[in-house]
C-alpha cells in the first residue's frame, strides 16, 4: 500500500509521488509514515527525508525545516529549503561547510547561533549527497563519518 506524498519549497514542487513510507525529521525526533498513518500537523528540523519506494533504492532529500501536514492518504511537505542528494555539487557544499567552521572559530557565543545552523545545514547536504552516491551500482564513496 502507498502513499502520495507532496514536497514543495517556496520556489518550486521539489516531489509529487507514492512512496511505500516516507521517514521525516521531526523536531521531537525521526518519524516514519505509511498510508494509514493517523493525521498529524508537526514543524520539521534540518534534517534527511527519506522515500522509501517499492523498487528497493531510496531517495534522500536535504531539508533545512518546515511543516508537514500527515492525512492517511497523503503527505504534505511544505519546506524552507530542499534539495534531492543528486541535485547537491558535493565540491561546493565542501566549500560551504569550510567556511561555515572557520565562521564558528572567530565568532562570539552571541554571534554564533545563525553560523551554528549554517554549519548543520552544510553537513548535512554532504551527507545526503554521499549517501545518494553510495546507493547507485558500481560507485564506491568511502564514508567519512
């Protein structure tokens, strides 16, 4: 059984499709969803929504928080940001997470809260791009972490 699941971001409608489950990152904590789930209205963290298809191989999405709307028969996804792992430049988002440490070491606790979150934002598009290049036959990503 499947679920029709909608992931749309300020600039664009990033997802529409049914999944076998969709996993999301709840700010109290991961959540799965199958069809049937019980309706639910929660906010998002920065975090990896995973699609769980019926053909084996999932697909990751990078999500810097949201809200998320949960009917038995469908999920809505409305995010601030999102990006699919095939869509991250793995070589920029390096770039990103680099400045954003060295951001960190110069600044003050009071300044630090804005950079902290870019710096969670940056690891985690790494992870999902990696993980996404893991996934497809015949390509080997040596984890880092």
């Amino acid at each position: 059984m499947t679920i029709q699941v909608e992931i749309v971001t300020p600039s664009r409608q990033l997802y529409s499709g049914a999944v076998e489950m969709i996993t999301l990152p709840g700010v109290e904590g991961d959540m799965g969803v199958l069809a049937g789930h019980a309706p639910l209205l929660t906010t998002l963290n920065i975090g990896e929504i995973t699609l769980h298809s019926d053909d084996g191989e999932p697909d990751y999405i990078a999500v810097s928080g949201g809200v998320v709307e949960v009917r038995p028969d469908k999920v809505i996804v409305l995010a601030r940001s999102a990006e699919r792992a095939d869509e991250i430049d793995i070589a920029r988002a390096e770039e990103a997470l680099q400045r954003a440490e060295e951001a960190l070491s110069t600044r003050s606790p009071e300044e630090r809260q804005p950079v902290e979150v870019a710096y969670r934002r940056s690891q985690l598009r790494l992870k999902v791009a990696r993980r996404r290049r893991r996934t497809r036959p015949g390509v080997f990503v040596e984890d880092e972490g």
